[in-house]
C-alpha cells in the first residue's frame, strides 16, 4: 500500500486527513458493506424493539430507548470490526481520536449559533410565535432526546458513513467521488432497514406491517433533499482539519436535529416542552437553510485552518533552510 509523504507545508498531517491509496474495487466493495451493514443494524434494532413492543404492550419511549441500545451496541463493534478484519487498518484513519473536547465543542457551537442565526430571525420576523415553553420538560427532552440520539443516530451513523463508507472511498476514489456516493447512499439506507425490520419483527412474532423504505409520514422527495443536504453538511463537518473530526460531525449531527425537533415541538414519543405556533406554515423550510448555512459555516472553517497550517508550514520550512 502506497504511504502518503508528508511535507513541511502539508496542511493536514492528522492521519484521519491523509489519503492512503487503496484499489478501486477494494474501496468501493468495503464502502457498500459498511453501508449495508448500518442498515442491517437500523433494521435489527427497530426490529427487535416492535416485537417485544408489541409482545409485553411496552410504550413507544421504553421502544425507543431499547432501539438506540440496540443499534450502538449492534454498529460500533462492527464496524470497528470491519475496519480492523476486513481493512486490517486503525481506527485513527476514520476519525476517532482520544481528542474529544475541541471537535466535540466546535460541532455543538456550529449547529447552535447556526440554529440561533436561523431561527431568531424567523421570530422577530413573526413566522413563529413561542407559545409556551415548559422548562421542565425541555430538560427532560434534552435528557431523553440527546441519549437516544447520541446512542441510535449521532454517533453509530457517523462512525459508519462519515466514518468507515467515506474514509474507504475516498482513499480508493478520492474526496470528491467519496462526498457524492456517501451522501447519495444516505437517504438510502431504508432500503436494507425496510425489509430487514419488517423480517425481524415478524420472525420473534411481531406485526412487522409493511415494507417501508423512507420513514412513515415523510414525503420522499422532500426527505431525500433534506438527507442529501445534511449529508454534504456532516462531510464538510467531518472534513474539518482537526483531531478527531468525526467527533465535529457527530455533534453537529445530534445538535441540529435537537435545535430541529425542539422547535417543531419534540418527536412522536416525547414533547420538547416549546409550544410554538407556526404563523407563516413555509418557514418549515428554514431546518434546510439551518443545514445550508452550518456546511456553509464548516467549509469556511476548514479553509481557514488549511491556510493557517499552510502557513506555519511554509514559515517552518523557511526557518530549516540554511
């Protein structure tokens, strides 16, 4: 396997930023199982928790909460499997770092003050109106929601697709063919979850309903755009020149579907504790320019870091010379 040579003025030496050249085919075949692998996961999960749901008349939070622990314990140790079996490589390439504090933190800070800069505006405006705003069930919503959302979405996605799809694509492909095949699989993942959820649950006994690609009550197209735009959002995120970038996108992912569920009053199984009143019904639109203006906001960062190290580098190589 080739080794990438890095230079003084290399403006991302971090290994989970260094291209190391695999062959096409490698790259494109480890890309889709970890694709199909996520959806294997999402599948079982989902499937496992409507059956016993349904089995001992459990509530829809107690399926939720199992779901989550399901997929994280389900995805994580496979697809560190796959890296370390199947790719024989480290997990520093998908990155994952020691390092958890400046990327967790930048990833929060982009998807809050993004949301802020979005959302504020749309109020004063007078599109929506706080009606009310429980603080104690918001607590609750962030205590509930971020567990679920960390442990069934946030971290076990990124890791698999941010992570493991686009690192081996872009190390086979480069970055480019990497970014358009990761964010084109994404809202595609119900099509491995669909016939595998609806297998699981009836094979324990279950009523596995109907075979469903994207999820009940979202209009396709509409969820493919919002996925596709999300999707370019965490890339750009995971692009980030730090240690530990995917840690950017995960918080990234799990702040602005928190900022986004809080404004549109919760999920089917828990209230935000935000009563709001849509005035205008098409400001719904603002959640995607929310996603926009944070890929917007991550690109520019990364290029200010990139010119930065630029920088240094050339100085340092400047200060070697005789």
């Amino acid at each position: 396997m080739p080794a990438h040579t890095l230079t003084p003025g290399d403006p991302s030496p971090l290994p989970e930023h260094t291209r190391r050249p695999i062959p096409h085919g490698r790259a494109a075949v480890t890309a889709v199982v970890g694709w199909v692998f996520l959806g294997l996961g999402l599948g079982v999960a989902i499937g496992i928790s409507e059956a016993l749901g349904q089995s001992f008349g459990w509530g829809r939070l107690a399926e939720v909460l199992l779901q989550a622990l399901l997929m994280t314990a389900i995805v994580v140790p496979g697809i560190v499997a796959l890296r370390r079996r199947l790719d024989h490589r480290g997990l520093d390439g998908l990155g994952v770092s020691r390092s958890v504090v400046r990327p967790l933190t930048l990833g929060v800070a982009v998807g809050a003050v993004t949301g802020l800069l979005v959302w504020l505006p749309a109020g004063l405006a007078g599109w929506i109106r706080v009606e009310q705003v429980d603080v104690a069930a918001f607590l609750g919503f962030l205590l509930l929601n971020g567990v679920v959302l960390a442990l069934y979405e946030a971290f076990p996605e990124e890791l698999a697709l941010r992570g493991y799809v686009w690192t081996n694509l872009r190390d086979g492909w480069g970055t480019a063919v990497a970014t358009l095949v990761t964010t084109a699989l994404f809202p595609f993942i119900g099509v491995v979850v669909g016939p595998v959820r609806w297998a699981v649950t009836t094979v324990l006994g279950g009523d596995g309903g109907h075979i469903e690609v994207f999820p009940a009550g979202n209009d396709p197209v509409v969820y493919i755009v919002q996925l596709v735009l999300f999707g370019l959002a965490l890339i750009a995120a995971r692009r980030i020149p730090l240690s530990g970038a995917l840690l950017v996108a995960v918080a990234f992912h799990w702040t602005q579907l928190t900022v986004t569920r809080t404004v549109l009053g919760g999920t089917g199984w828990l209230d935000s504790g935000w009563a709001i009143a849509w005035v205008e019904p098409d400001a719904i639109v603002l959640v995607l320019v929310h996603i926009v203006l944070a890929g917007i906001v991550f690109v520019a960062i990364r290029r200010r870091l990139e010119r930065r190290a630029g920088r240094t580098g050339a100085a340092n190589e400047g200060t070697a010379s005789p």
